[in-house]
C-alpha cells in the first residue's frame, strides 16, 4: 500500500465519528441538493460530497471546515478520486471549475 492508501485509511480514523454524525448527514444532504444531485466537475451524477479544504486532525473540530457549505461540493466517485490523487500524482484536468444544473427542459448545461 503505497502513501495515498494510507493517508486515506488516517482520514478514516480520525474522521469516523463526525462522517457517522448528523450534523453531516444534513450538511451532505444539504449539499447533494444544492447541487442538485450532479457532480460539479463532470456533470454525472453526484454520490460524494467532497470537502475543497481538506479534512485533518487539526481541523476535524472546526464547524467552518467541517460543515460550510461553501467549503463543500458534489461529486462522483471517479471525480473524488481524482481530486483526491491530484494530491499525489496528476489529478483530473478536463471541466475544472465548470458546474452543472439542468434547463427547463431538463437538458444537462454547464453554468459557468
């Protein structure tokens, strides 16, 4: 298991208990529905909720990290893994900084 495996297995261990709270369960929901269940790089369907300063054990108690909502964007499983190796190897270059909504008729459209 190379460096990436175990930070992630840390991030686990020191973030267990506030990823099972409700605090953000309803931040997460909160943020899915914002975002209106699309991921915010790529446009598929979002199932992740990626924190943009990330999680450590000096800042896993502070609320404005942790719970804002401006810190906090919908993703994919494959867009959050590659925010994620963007740390430590290339990261995802392609719709960087493009988010997506749905038009009135229900058609996929970047909004910025």
């Amino acid at each position: 298991m190379g460096l990436f495996g175990f930070m992630i297995i840390m991030a686990r261990d020191f973030a267990k208990s506030f990823y099972n709270s409700k605090e953000w369960q309803n931040v997460r929901e909160a943020v899915l529905m914002r975002d209106k269940y699309l991921c915010q790089h790529c446009g598929k369907p979002a199932e992740e909720v990626h924190h943009i300063e990330h999680l450590s054990p000096k800042n896993i108690g502070d609320p404005s990290v942790t719970l804002d909502m401006n810190n906090l964007v919908s993703l994919c499983k494959d867009c959050h893994f590659e925010e994620h190796r963007g740390e430590h190897g290339k990261g995802r270059q392609s719709n960087e900084g493009y988010q997506y909504t749905f038009d009135e008729h229900g058609q996929l459209v970047k909004i910025n």
